[in-house]
C-alpha cells in the first residue's frame, strides 16, 4: 500500500512544427498547431455537473496560445508570438495585464524569481524580438531560448536569448540552488525545412544551458548529452500519410519533452520513440535509469511524476497533434496516457477520455494535483478539451470532471494544469480559461508559490 503524508496555412502541423515551408520574414497567423477545425462551435459547452468555467481571456494576436507557467500572483501564457502576463489573485476575475509581442513559436515557458524562459523552435531573423520568420538553411537564423526579466510587468525586459542547435520546441528547468537553474532543452529536425547550419536530422542530444539567477545575461550552453539508448523514431508512427507527402516528415533521435523532480533528482524524457527515467544527480550528465517502450505508444510527448516521486505519467500524442483519435472507432490505448512504476519502470495502466470526440483529440499537456492523498491528473485533450481523472488505481482509472467548451468558440486545448485550486487552461483558439471542479479528491490540495508544470520542486507523501 503507497503511503502519503503532508510534508511541507494550409497545411498540417505536427508535434508543433509546420510541414509547409513559410516564407523569410512572412508573419503567418495560423503558424499553430490551432489549424483544427472546431468541431464544437455554435454547440453548447459539454462539461460534468462539477466542473464550471469562471473566467475566458480570449487569445492575443491571432496566434497559437501554447503552455503556461505560474508564480505569485501571475499565470504566464506563452503563444507563437510572445508571452501574456495574467493576474490570477481573483482567479474569477483573472486580469491580463501585459502582452509582450516577442515573435518565434512555439513560446513554452518557464519562470524561476521573475525570470522568464521561452523557447523558439522557428528559426528568426535575429536573437531579438523583433525578428521574423526565415529559412533554418538561412546561416544567420537564430533559434533556441529566450531570457526575459518580467518582475515588473509593466516594464518587461528581454536580457539573454541562447542559440540551441534545431532550436527548443521544449524546455524544462532543474533549480540547482536559490541563484543557479539548467536549462534541459528539447528540440528535434523533424522536416526537411527545419534541418540547416545548426540542425542536422539525426540530432540525437539535449542541450543544458546554465543560468546565473543574479547574473542571467551571461546564460549560455555547458553540456549537450547524448540522447543514449533512443532510438530512431520512425515518423510513419504518426500515420499521417493522408495528410502530407512522402518525405515531408524524417527520422529523428531528439526529445520532445522533460519533467523534473528536484527532490529525488530524476527527470523523465519523452524522446518520441521512447521513454525515459533519468537520474540528474549531475544535471549536465543524465543517466538512464529506465527505458520505455509500450508498443501502442505512438509518440512520447510529455511526462509528470506524482507528487510522493512513486510513479510517472507519460502522454502519447498520437497523430502528431493532427489527426482524430477519441473517436468510437478508436482504440482506447491510442493517444493516451500511460503510468509506471518510478522504481522499476514496470507499466500500470492507461487512461483515455473516455467519451467519444471527432475533432482533433489525444492527450496532450499535464500535471498532477499536489498535497491530495490521490493521484488526480488534469490534462489537455485539444477538442476533447480539459479532462480530469483519478488514477491512484492505475489499472482502472476514473474521471471525475471535464469541460469542452462549445459556443462560441470550441475548445481545442493546448495546456491544463490545476494549480492552487482552480485549473487553468491556455486554448489554441479560445485564449485562457479558468475553471473550477468541486471534487472531495482535490480538497485541501497544496498550494505552491511558484509552479512550472515541468519542474516539481518538492514532495508530498
């Protein structure tokens, strides 16, 4: 028995990356994985009885809205084109108070004493913000992080931006002190049009960038370890045959995805073939620990651990974030997520919304409710969503709340995270979303003054 205790264009995107070339310097407004057709819109809202949306934001700047990050009283909205600055003290009430124009998707971010990190996995112009869109064969085209000062938000300042060869499609911080925090970024070249001077096909490594909190100007790349025992993922896997041409998609050994426990020192990589358990004891030099490799697990994209460090969450994002795959015909293994045994690496179970959707659906990105006596996962399912499940019996999982927003605008959800008793979304088309669920499960879960979904600072058992 686990035991717990408090302690205190046209054209398809796939896994984020646009299969038709654009043009240098051309400003692309559906430059998104927010192509997909909304399949619910003009319909009311579906959602359980215990679930209820409070506040909507809509999007800024016609662009993808893409992952979150929170700390204080702020919620930080990355999109394809900059980065939001949310007040979330009135949750209800939510207030967007900045929007920084800073071009380069996919914008993950992450924030560490208000430092703000981004990644652009487009290649740019320039390391500044006011570049544009050009070619990765360009020589001169930057990609990689980008380092911002945001303490105050009205007068945020962007300090560093670090080239990462093939870019950072993700990113995910490993604090190594109240003055220090690495970088682990993932980044791949996974179309003919992303491979250039900086980026070769095969990739096969991750790279660390350090950070000096009091001195972030100076950031810069120390390690670039090899992505040992990751196979070649075979983008057939993706079965988007119908979609784009032959060629149009290569083999690649990068990662997608990192989730970090700090206190245990693990990490999980979900490098698209397989996944991984890392031990960061040496942040520059991760070991494998474990190997995964559920075969109906299509493409590893994101990973988060409980919060007593016993199990893993792994997501399955199949048909690249593209195509259809909550509908009645589908499996219920396809597109969903997997848990494991943290210790050995052996599998436990799945879950998958378990309601049928015809719109572009697989789990995409998640975390797990701190400081509960059970493991309550809140994940992005894009049309299918926000969905939230029990999974402390791995074998059979159960939802206790969902909401799938119809009219006006449907949903087709990017991130959902729960944090500090509300759950927060950041919607491909609709923008950010506030949502309330009235569950004894989630009762007197921890808060937590800074929370990067990627990053899990402490444990709760």
């Amino acid at each position: 028995m686990r035991r717990r205790w408090r302690l205190l264009t046209i054209g398809t995107t796939v896994m984020g990356i646009m299969l038709l070339p654009i043009s240098a310097g051309a400003h692309d407004p559906e430059h998104d994985h927010g192509t997909h057709p909304p399949t619910g819109g003009g319909a009311p809202d579906l959602h359980s009885d215990n679930m209820t949306l409070l506040k909507n934001l809509p999007k800024v700047d016609n662009a993808t809205q893409s992952d979150l990050a929170f700390e204080g009283r702020y919620a930080y909205a990355g999109t394809f084109t900059g980065f939001r600055i949310i007040d979330i003290s009135n949750p209800a009430a939510a207030q967007q108070v900045t929007f920084f124009p800073c071009n380069g998707g996919q914008g993950d971010v992450s924030i560490y004493n208000g430092l703000l990190f981004s990644s652009v996995d487009t290649p740019q112009t320039k390391p500044s913000c006011d570049s544009t869109n050009t070619t990765a064969s360009n020589p001169a085209a930057w990609e990689g992080v980008r380092i911002f000062d945001v303490r105050d938000p009205a007068n945020v300042k962007h300090i560093a931006s670090v080239r990462t060869d093939c870019g950072s499609h993700t990113h995910a911080l490993v604090p190594a002190g109240r003055n220090s925090v690495f970088i682990y970024v993932a980044s791949y070249g996974v179309t003919p049009g992303s491979l250039g001077p900086h980026c070769r096909q095969d990739h096969g490594k991750i790279s660390v960038i350090h950070v000096a909190v009091n001195n972030p100007d100076k950031a810069r790349v120390v390690a670039t370890p090899p992505t040992t025992g990751v196979p070649t993922f075979d983008a057939s896997r993706l079965e988007l045959d119908d979609l784009v041409p032959p060629g149009a998609l290569l083999d690649t050994r990068g990662c997608h995805d990192f989730s970090v426990l700090k206190p245990l020192k693990l990490a999980a990589a979900a490098c698209l073939s397989v996944g991984q358990i890392w031990d960061i004891s040496d942040p520059t030099r991760p070991t494998v620990l474990h190997t995964l490799t559920t075969e109906e697990v299509r493409a590893w994209h994101s990973a988060a651990f409980t919060w007593d460090g016993e199990r893993v969450v792994f997501g399955d994002e199949a048909g690249g974030g593209a195509l259809p795959r909550c509908r009645a015909q589908d499996p219920p293994t396809t597109g969903a997520v997997w848990i494991y045994d943290v210790t050995s690496g052996a599998e436990l179970g799945h879950y998958k919304l378990p309601r049928a959707e015809t719109g572009v659906c697989t789990m995409h990105n998640f975390n797990l409710v701190p400081g509960v006596s059970r493991d309550i996962l809140v994940s992005a399912a894009y049309t299918g969503g926000t969905t939230v499940a029990d999974l402390t019996d791995p074998a059979n999982p159960v939802e206790i709340g969902f909401y799938r927003a119809g009219d006006p605008i449907a949903a087709d959800t990017w991130s959902s995270y729960w944090h500090n008793g509300f759950i927060y979304a950041n919607d491909i088309t609709r923008g950010f979303d506030v949502f309330s669920i009235n569950h004894p499960a989630v009762a007197g879960a921890a808060s937590l003054s800074r929370d990067n979904p990627q990053t899990q600072e402490i444990l709760f058992r």
